[in-house]
C-alpha cells in the first residue's frame, strides 16, 4: 500500500507537480517560521535584543517566499490549466495536427506536439528528396548506336558514330545527396531538441521544487534562487519558445505542403525533370507556368522553412533560455550557465 | 527502324527550341507573402507578434509601459493606507525605472526612423559609386525603395535576394543543366573505323572535360547561392515574425527588480536583429543588384546552350569559343554574387552581435556582454 501510495506520488509529481511541492513547501515554511517564533521568544526571556532582531527579520523573509510560492503556485496552475491550444490556435500558430482533439491544451502538450510534427516533416521532406532523386535515375539515357545501324542496313561491321544523350546531370542527383545528409545530420540536433523537451515537465517539477524550498532557509538561499531560475528558463521559457517558433515553421510548411504533396507532387516533379532536358522541354509541359511557380515557391518555401527550423531555430532557443537563466538567476541567486557546457561542445 | 530513328531526331530537334526558363521563377507574390502585415498569407502569419508596421509595436509596448505605471501606482497607494514606508521607497525606486523604458522605446523608435533615413542614403551613395565606376551613363534602373515602415525594408531585402537571386541561380541552374547535357553527349561522341572490327575508334570531344567539370562546380555554386538565399530569408522571416516579442517581454520584465537584466537582454536582442540587422543587410541586397544593373551584366538564357542552339548554329566551334568564355564569366559572376552576399551576412551579423553585447552592457545584462557564453554561441554558431 505504501508502495502504491509512493508511486502515486511521484507520478503525480510528474503530471501536476504543483499538486506535491506546494504543500511540501508551505509545511516546511511553517516549520522554520515555527522555530523562529521559539527563537523570538527565547530571546524575549533571555534578554537578547539582537536575535530578536534577526528573527524578526528572517521571519518576514520567510513571509516573503511563501509569496514567491504563492505566485508561483499561481504561475503553475496557470500552466496547467491555460488553454495554450486556443490561444496558439486563435492566432493560426497552431499546425493542423496539434488541432486534434488527443492533444492536451497544457503547455507542454502544445510543444511537444509542435516539435513532434516538425520531426515529422523532416522525415517527409527527406522521403521526398529521395523521391525526388529516384524518379530522376527513372529517366532513361538515350544511346544512338550508328555502328549497329550501318551493320544492319550495309553488313559492314564496325564503322560509325555512336553516342549517347544523358539527359539527367549527375550533378542533380549529387545536390540531393548532399541535401538528404545534411538534413539528416541536422535532424540530430531537432531530435535532441525533442528530449529535453520531453524532459521540462520533469525539470520544471524538480528545480521549482527544489529551487521554492531551498530558498526559504538562509544558508541554501541564493543556491534556491539559481534552482527557481533553471526551472523557470527550462520549464517554462522553453516550451514557450518552441510553440513560437516552431509554431510559425509548422504552420507555414502545413500550408506548403498543401501546395506540392498532393496528387499533383509525381507530374510536378516530371515536369521539373522534363523541363530540363533539352529535347522535351516545351513540348511536354503538363502544368501551366502559374501552377508552377505557385508548386515551385511551394517547394522552396518548405525547404526554407525545414532550414531555418533545423539549423537557426534551435540555437536561437537555446541562446534566448540561456540569456533568461543567466540573467534571471543572477537576480535572485547565484549566476548559473547551463549552455558553458553545450557551448564548448560546439 | 529507320523512321524511328528519323522520328527520334526530329522531336529532338524540335523539343530543343524551347526555353522553359522563364517558368523556373518563383512568383511575384513570394516575398509580400512571406512578411505579411497580418493575417496569414501564404500560409506565413505575424498576428501574434503584430509586426508589419512601427506604430503597431510602437502602441503595445508603450501600451505595457502604462500596465506597470498603473501596477506601481496601486502598490504605492497600498504602502500610504498601511503607512508601509518600505513599499512607497521601492515604488519610488520602480517608477523612474518605467520611465526610463519610455525613454527607451522612443529613443528605439526614433532610431528606426533614422535608420530608415539612414538605409536610403547608404544605398544611394552605394547607387552613386556603381555608377561612377561603370561607364557613368548607366542609369539606374533599380532605386532605393523608401522606407516607411518594419515590412518594406524586409520585403525589399527579400525581392532583392528572390527577384535578383535566386531566380537568376534557377535560370542558370537551368542553363547549366543544359550545357551540362549537350557537353556530355558530345563527349560520348564515338568515331568507330574499324572494318570487321580490326581498326581505330576514337572519342574527339573528349576533351571538354575539364569544362564538364567546371559546369558541374558551377551548378553545385548556384545550388549554395539558393541555399543561401533563401535561408537567410527565412531566418528573416523568423526575426520579423517573432522578435517583435522580445520588446513586448523586454520592456515587461525590465519593469521588475528580479527580471530586470533578462529584459535588458531581451530589449537588446530585439534592437540589434530586429533593427539594426536588416538595416545593415539592405545596403549590401541593394549594391548587389545595382552592381548588376549599373555593369550590365547579362545572364544569358538557355536557349544558346541547347542542343538546338548548337546544331543550329556552330556547334563544334560554339563549345571551343564564346559559350565557353561565357561558361567561365559566368562562373565567376556566380562566385562573387554568392560571395558579396555572404560577405554581407557576416558584416551584418557581426556588427548586429557587438552591438547586442554593447547594449547588453549598458541594459545591464550579464548575459549579452562580451564574452558570455549567450553572446559566444551565438558567434560561434554564425
């Protein structure tokens, strides 16, 4: 039974921590508010002006981080409990695969749905650029043997022109080798993005927990403070960035992919093939030149877009959580630099 | 067998007349559909943000301002009633704080408007020096688009990289693929003189190689020039669609003890990238296409590297003469385009970072300053 309920409790720790640590924190705030009060009056009977002094003093400090706790029970019931979905969604920030109804309307939820999808793109993005490069070696070579034909029309054997139109360069098939590597290489990053973004509920939990408790007693303070700080940049400002920021890829390659991944995807990739071979450029044209531009700004668009999402959203995130943490926990605590590390990796 | 082959030959003949360049562009409405000024177009949306024009940042963040001053007031009425003196001095400690980021805001704001003066006379002067190094009767065919507000001076970097760039790379992907097809079918071009197969056969076009070669890093050069082109298009599209937020939490944390260097940082990032980052890339977009406008610089189109353009013309002394000079021109246009370019990204991002840390420094936040881990992985990653 206790097993069950120790389960139940660190589970629920996980889901709705703010459920555990507001009262572990209140009790423990009680407790030392309990032992200052005794010091107050021990130093009343003992006549003992100055720690009554510093009792007093240390008492309204501990008044004062229940009202950090305070608001930041405020603060979490407000993550929990926000509809983050509605409010992406109102703003069309929101992808069309987070909008079903399966996906939370929490914070987290949102931002793990975001990233989740944009992996998924990824995915897609390379499938088709692999796609792309296979129908291209489709596209046969033609061979004119005039040897042969000579042979076959006078029986002399072995005197002509042969050649050979190979109408796909190799360099196209090169550019989409390269581009699958480097998304895949790249993937890694937004793949390590989506662990640590499984893990803010979790960070947020523990360092606020830790961060609220440590900084009700005098020695851990400022050690509290830095806690509070990781927590908040972690659990709080990183999820946030990530429905921003992938919010506004997401949604733009949903409405690009609507463009070029239909029915059309298969005739608009031949008529790029076809377009550039020489001998059936114009002559075999299946789309018109708006549908084109319009399937090509499509393409490009997406494209631009997995760009940015793989290779400048993530450091952008990391540098903003990073300048949050340093700066947030230098005011409240001591200095913390969670990226030195990640940074010297780099 | 033999009317095939005629057949065969004739659709290629035919085929080869045609120019598909001028469909391999993307669309005149890319760019005002990637910086929308709200709403979603294009499936791009700054709503959120409410980027597209100064006054519209200009109210929301003067419009936090006065949340706080009203937050302030209500917490020095509560420290009169309760006679709480601590609670009226750090009220009288706060107040002039919310007026310092009035004095902030404007002073951002008026250093957009002299920014956008700022822009047009650098391009002009850029405009001004093309000219005298050209022949100096070009006139100028491309002008400085004024600024008037946040989205003309995006939109104008973005039709610059798109109409000037990356169009002009797919025209000469195009171009190149071409040549890249009509230099390896005459490569494979065999002679065979060998009577009962005892003889000699021999390949004479062999020899366009190294030119082959040299198409080939040409291609991968305009493949790096859209790349880099339209990525920094979108990380632009990212900054103005999202940055705008950072003023918005920057003046809002600034007005608080605890949050006060955080939002510090964060007024910081929003005026070095939002403002100051395009202001330094658009002189270098406008030069770019004024170089090329100013020096008459043709591109060329594809027809003159089709097969029917060589058959038509002289195809064997056409590979050996001209079109191959214009190859190896061209080649080296396609370098030092993509090269000014990225010339230009670097200054910008550069100076956009010093200037962050600079202003980190004076907002007090640690984490700008020079030589912060924030400050350095964001060097590091650029």
């Amino acid at each position: 039974m206790i097993q069950g309920i120790m389960l139940q409790t660190v589970t629920q720790f996980v889901t709705s921590p703010y459920i555990i640590w507001f009262p572990i924190v209140m009790i423990a705030a009680l407790a030392i508010i309990g032992v200052l009060a005794m010091m107050y009056m021990l130093s009343t009977f003992a006549g003992r002006g100055d720690l009554r002094a510093w009792s007093r003093v240390k008492i309204y400090e501990i008044l004062l981080s229940v009202v950090l706790v305070l608001l930041f029970f405020a603060l979490a019931v407000t993550l929990f409990g926000f509809d983050f979905k509605g409010l992406f969604g109102s703003v069309g920030l929101l992808p069309t695969a987070c909008k079903d109804a399966s996906v939370a309307t929490d914070l987290f939820s949102v931002a793990m749905c975001n990233l989740h999808q944009f992996n998924n793109n990824i995915l897609t993005l390379n499938f088709m650029t692999y796609y792309a490069g296979l129908s291209a070696t489709f596209v046969p070579s033609l061979k004119i043997n005039g040897t042969a034909l000579i042979e076959h029309l006078t029986l002399i054997q072995g005197i002509g022109v042969d050649d050979t139109l190979v109408p796909i360069p190799a360099f196209v098939n090169n550019f989409l080798g390269y581009l699958i590597d480097i998304m895949y290489s790249a993937y890694v990053l937004s793949q390590v993005q989506l662990l640590l973004l499984g893990a803010s509920l979790l960070l947020f939990s523990l360092f606020m927990a830790i961060g609220l408790i440590a900084r009700i007693f005098v020695i851990t303070r400022s050690f509290g403070g830095s806690m509070i700080a990781l927590g908040a940049g972690l659990g709080v400002v990183y999820p946030l960035l990530v429905c921003m920021t992938y919010g506004y890829v997401n949604v733009g390659m949903d409405y690009n992919a609507g463009i070029f991944v239909t029915s059309t995807m298969s005739l608009a990739i031949t008529t790029l093939i076809v377009s550039m071979v020489p001998f059936f450029s114009g002559a075999v044209l299946p789309m018109g030149v708006a549908a084109f531009q319009q399937w090509l700004s499509g393409v490009l668009t997406y494209f631009g877009l997995a760009a940015a999402g793989l290779l400048f959203v993530p450091f952008l995130n990391f540098a903003i959580v990073d300048v949050f943490v340093i700066d947030f926990s230098k005011a409240i605590g001591e200095k913390v630099d969670f990226m030195k590390l990640l940074t010297n990796v780099i | 067998m033999r009317n095939l082959a005629l057949a065969v030959l004739v659709f290629l003949v035919i085929g080869a007349s045609a120019n598909a360049s001028s469909i391999l562009n993307l669309p005149a409405s890319f760019c005002p559909g990637m910086f929308p000024s709200n709403g979603l177009t294009n499936g791009m949306t700054t709503s959120f943000s409410a980027a597209g024009t100064y006054t519209g940042l200009l109210g929301i963040a003067l419009l936090i301002v006065l949340m706080v001053f009203s937050a302030l007031g209500i917490v020095y009425a509560f420290g009169y009633a309760l006679n709480m003196e601590s609670l009226k001095a750090f009220t009288r400690t706060e107040v002039p704080e919310s007026v310092f980021n009035v004095i902030l805001i404007c002073l951002v704001f008026s250093g957009v408007a002299f920014a956008g003066g700022a822009i047009a006379f650098v391009a002009n002067l850029g405009l001004v020096g093309i000219e005298s190094i050209s022949s100096g009767s070009a006139a100028p065919t491309i002008a400085p688009v004024p600024i008037t507000s946040t989205r003309d001076i995006y939109i104008a970097i973005c039709s610059s990289y798109i109409d000037h760039g990356v169009n002009v790379a797919l025209d000469n992907l195009l171009t190149t693929s071409l040549t890249a097809f009509t230099l390896k079918s005459l490569m494979t071009f065999k002679v065979n003189m060998a009577p009962s197969w005892f003889g000699v056969s021999f390949q004479p076009f062999m020899g366009t190689m190294p030119i082959s070669n040299l198409i080939a890093m040409q291609a991968g050069m305009f493949d790096a020039m859209v790349g880099l082109l339209i990525g920094v298009t979108f990380m632009l599209y990212l900054i103005y669609s999202i940055f705008p937020l950072f003023l918005y939490v920057g003046v809002l944390l600034r007005s608080f003890p605890w949050t006060r260097s955080a939002g510090g940082a964060f007024i910081a990032l929003f005026i070095s990238f939002y403002i100051i980052f395009p202001a330094l890339l658009y002189p270098f977009s406008l030069y770019m296409q004024n170089v090329y406008a100013a020096l008459g610089v043709s591109t060329g189109g594809p027809a003159g590297f089709s097969l029917y353009g060589m058959l038509a013309a002289a195809p064997l002394s056409g590979m050996a003469g001209d079109a191959m000079l214009a190859e190896i021109s061209g080649f080296a246009q396609t370098v030092s385009y993509t090269a000014i370019q990225f010339l230009g990204l670097v200054i910008a991002f550069v100076v956009a970072l010093d200037l962050m840390g600079s202003l980190g420094d004076l907002l007090g936040a640690p984490s700008l300053s020079s030589g912060a881990h924030a400050n350095m992985l964001l060097k590091r990653v650029i």
